[in-house]
C-alpha cells in the first residue's frame, strides 16, 4: 500500500535579482541571518545537504540529497527529519523555482510528495510562510523577522 501524498505551493514576489534570491537560499552565512539555519552543502546534484540550526549546539535538523541545481533559476532538494534520514519513504521534495517579474523574483517553492497527516506536514505547513516572510523582509530591507516567534494569544476588551 503506498502512502497518500500531499503538497504545498507558496509563491511571493521579492524585490531582488535571482542571483541574490538564490544566494540566499543557498549560501549558510545568509540563510542563517533570515532562517536561523544554514542551508549546507557543496549543491552538486547527488550531493548531501544540511539544514544546521544556528545555535550553540549546532544540531543537523533536516536532510537530504541535491535533485537539480541550475542558478540562480531551480533547486531541487529531498528534505526529511535528521532522525529520518535512513528511510527513503520519509523524504519529499521541495522545488524552488525563480523567475525574474519586472523589477522582481517571483519565487515559488512547491513542496510535494509529504505523507498526508505527518508532523512534518504540518510542521512546513506553518513554517514556510515565516520563513519565506523573512528571506523576503530581510532582502528588500536588511532585517529578518523571527522565525521562531509564537503566536501572542490577547483577551479582547469587552
């Protein structure tokens, strides 16, 4: 029996060029300013890839292998849980596509072939939308958002 699938499309639009769109996705001493993590790898297809937290313990939290690597226009990653990384039904592909829009990067990361209802589902489903927010805040004006924030629950006055 295999597995029901699911994916996820965000698009946005940033104003930068596509190579530094891509710089950003792909080089660790940015991505970490924007991401808290750093993206790490030689980004040769067949290539093992990091996703190394920015903390003291420097923990490898993501993995996975290089698809396709055409700068500063395609990336292809596999992408699982560090602690998954010996089970090949675990992995999904995410796709970041750039495209040069007027004065603009269309971006749009597709990630695709998650298992239905797993925690990392849910985990992307909330997680790309920050973290694309902040690769987008911290190009256009130098400063990232926290990625980490959580939602600040305020009673309305009545």
């Amino acid at each position: 029996m295999t597995k029901e699938t699911i994916s996820f499309v965000y698009v946005t639009y940033i104003r930068a060029t596509p190579e530094k769109v891509f710089e950003a996705i792909t080089q660790p001493e940015i991505a970490r300013r924007y991401w808290g993590h750093e993206n790490v790898s030689d980004w040769n297809p067949g290539s093992r890839w990091e996703h190394i937290r920015t903390n003291d313990e420097r923990s490898v939290e993501l993995v996975g292998e290089v698809v396709e690597h055409t700068p500063p226009r395609r990336l292809v990653i596999t992408w699982a849980n560090a602690s998954d990384a010996d089970t090949p039904a675990k992995y999904s592909r995410v796709t970041f596509s750039l495209v040069p829009f007027d004065g603009m990067v269309q971006l749009t990361v597709s990630h695709d072939e998650l298992e239905a209802g797993s925690g990392m589902a849910a985990g992307i489903s909330k997680g790309w939308p920050i973290v694309l927010s902040s690769l987008k805040s911290f190009l256009e004006t130098g400063e990232a958002i926290d990625v980490f924030a959580k939602p600040r629950h305020t009673e309305l006055a009545a």
